[in-house]
C-alpha cells in the first residue's frame, strides 16, 4: 500500500451528523457526509475523488441498469476502546470483489486505490463511526458500468464508489429457515460465487414466498438435483453435527463468506472437526431427529453468526435445539467479535488499524 495515491478530496461544508439519531439506527438507511468515486475510462483508472454523499446522474441508457453489471461488496469498521477505527479483513472483500469483477467482465481495481480510497474516507467521516458497543460502520464497496449505450457487450467506463452507513447493534433472534425445493440461486457455470446485484434481483420473489408461509429466510439447494444445502439468503450455513463442524465446500455456486471461512480458522485452531463437504437435506433432517444435529447457524458480516431455530421441509418444521452455554457458535461469535473490536489480541492478522 502506498500513500502516494493521489485523491482528490472535496469536503462538505457542514456535516449532517446532527440530523442522525446514533441511538435509533435503522441498517442501510443513515449515510455518512462522504463518498469515494473512482471512473474508469479510456483503459484505466482516473484520480480517486472524495465528494459529498449524494445523488449522481446518468442517462437511461446507462448500461448497468440494462445489462447488470453490477457488483458490490459489505464490510464493517468499529472504533476501539482508544478510539481508534479497525476495519475485519479488508483484503479478503478486496480480493473477491475483484473476483466478482472478472467473472462479469469488470476491470479489476487496483488495491492501493481500494485500500487507501477506503482508508481516508473513514479517516475524514470518523466521527459517523459509532463508538457504542454492537453498533459499527457499514462499508459498501461497489462497480458498475456506465457507458451509455444499448448494446449487449462490456461496458468501457465504469466507477468504483464506497460509501458507508453508521449502524446499529445486530440482533436477530433464531431464524426460522425454509429448504427451497423449486427456485435456485446458482448453478454450475453460473455466477453465484460472485457478488453481483442479479444473484440478489433473482432471491427476492422466493424469499417473499417464505416470508409470506412464515419464514424469515430461504435455504438453498443446489440446482441440479435440490438434494443438497447449499447457503441462506447473503449468509453460508454451517451445522454441528455429531460434534463436527459441517458446511458446504464453496465452489462456483456458492458464495466464499469471510466470515464463513474466519470461523473455520477459529475451529481449527481449537481443533474442533470440520467436515467441509455437500449435507443432504434428508441427512439433515434425520440428523435433526435423532438429535445429532445440535447447532445451525449462518455467517455473515452483519450478524456474523446468526443461530437458527427451525427449519422447515416439505411442509414439516424440524426443531433444533437450544443452544447449550457453551455452544460453539456462541463461543465463535465472541472470539470473532472481540477481535475485530480490538478487544482481544488480533493474532491472526484480521484487522486494520487505520
Ligand atoms: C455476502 C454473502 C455472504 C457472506 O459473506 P461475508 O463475507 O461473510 O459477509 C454469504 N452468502 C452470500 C450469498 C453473500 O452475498
């Protein structure tokens, strides 16, 4: 990383900030005073600028809202106890939106442009980290293309943009999850590993078939055969079973969490055993009933782990138990959360301090 990177900075003239209430944060709904905007064109990338967060303009024929090359990314910072802001692993969400970028045809950004573009935004709009405990700044990285044309066919201009969202404490109390059987988020080929904005388009409407039967969130399966568990709306799924951790390898269907595989380092090193291999639903389901099944969790960068209480099958709803004290996911999430608040030594080398 270096900080010769130049950055075009225009400031806002008076802060926002009054008219937040840190107290009552809706997610994705409070935005912090600035943006980071980043162009692509004539081959490469211009000078990153730094300006108010606000509308931007473009032509309807703009070939992103066409053609759907869209990509983003979600990430969070915190303040420590000195004050300091501390961002989990930004690499990692650099690296795969970059991945991201490849696979729908998007020039990849640069990772001094990443870094530091995201670095100084969170320098310069510190005071919208909130401090209060639980609470964290929401990043969200994204690139789309621009050019203004209706042909099907890359883009040759796109922007880079972050910006960020103070947000508050994340409960969600256990999920009841319903196992898809008809619709499907990835296929092999597909672009289900990338976080593009079409993966996200196409989960809606069976979502809301769920949500309206009863269910906060969709399992899905894979789309050949609807046989195997494959992830949980924008969070991987792992279970305990017989004592071992289990989850799904990632392959091109499935979507490679950071926190999905920070809480696979984390097991290992407390050499729990870990199966990453496909678990069939009906697996699943028997293992439930013969209460080998003891945990079922998602992972995620807003929940980081999120427990599940039911999960309903071909009209069946399989309880899983409560989660014992000493439960993995409960131990998991306090050693990942007190390390990315700084709270705890970071020996893994997760976070940044900026
Ligand atoms: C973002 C996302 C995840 C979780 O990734 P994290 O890096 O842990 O936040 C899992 N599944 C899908 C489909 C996602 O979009």
């Amino acid at each position: 990383m270096t900080d010769t990177l130049q950055i075009d900075i225009h400031q806002i003239e008076k802060s926002r900030i009054d008219s937040v209430d840190f107290d009552n944060l809706v997610f994705g709904r409070s935005f912090a005073d600035h943006m980071l905007m980043v162009d692509f064109k004539d081959g490469e990338w211009q000078t990153p600028q730094i300006l108010p967060y606000g509308p931007i303009s473009y032509s309807p024929a703009m070939m992103s809202l066409h053609y759907g090359q869209a990509i983003f990314e979600g990430m969070k910072a915190y303040k420590n106890a000195a004050g300091e802001i501390l961002v989990f692993r930004p690499e990692e969400n650099w690296k795969r939106l970059n991945k991201s970028a490849v696979r729908m045809c998007i020039p990849e950004i640069p990772e001094d442009i990443f870094m530091e573009g995201l670095s100084q935004l969170l320098r310069l709009d510190a005071e919208w980290i909130p401090a209060k405990e639980g609470c964290s700044m929401y990043i969200r990285p994204f690139m789309f293309s621009t050019d203004e044309y209706v042909g099907v066919s890359p883009s040759k201009t796109y922007k880079f943009m972050i910006f960020n969202c103070p947000v508050g404490s994340y409960y969600s109390k256990p999920l009841r999850v319903r196992v898809e059987t008809q619709y499907i988020r990835a296929a092999h080929g597909g672009v289900g590993f990338s976080k593009n904005a079409g993966n996200y388009g196409g989960s809606l409407y069976p979502t809301k078939l769920a949500m309206d039967a009863g269910y906060d969130q969709i399992i899905w399966t894979d789309a050949a055969t609807h046989t195997f568990v494959e992830e949980a709306g924008t969070m991987n799924l792992l279970f305990v079973i017989d004592g071992a951790l289990v989850t799904a390898p990632t392959g091109d269907t499935i979507l490679d969490g950071i926190t999905r595989k920070s809480v696979l380092q984390v097991a290992k090193e407390w050499r729990m055993k870990i199966e990453e291999r496909q678990l069939s639903v009906q697996e699943l389901v028997e293992g439930i009933k013969a209460g080998k099944v003891t945990e079922a969790f998602g992972a995620g960068t807003a929940a980081v782990i999120a427990p599940i209480a039911t999960i309903g099958f071909e009209g069946v709803d399989y309880q899983l138990p409560e989660r014992a004290e000493d439960a993995f996911s409960k131990r998991v999430f306090e050693e990942i959360n007190d390390t990315r608040l700084g709270k705890k030594a970071d020996t893994r080398g997760w976070v940044m301090k900026i």
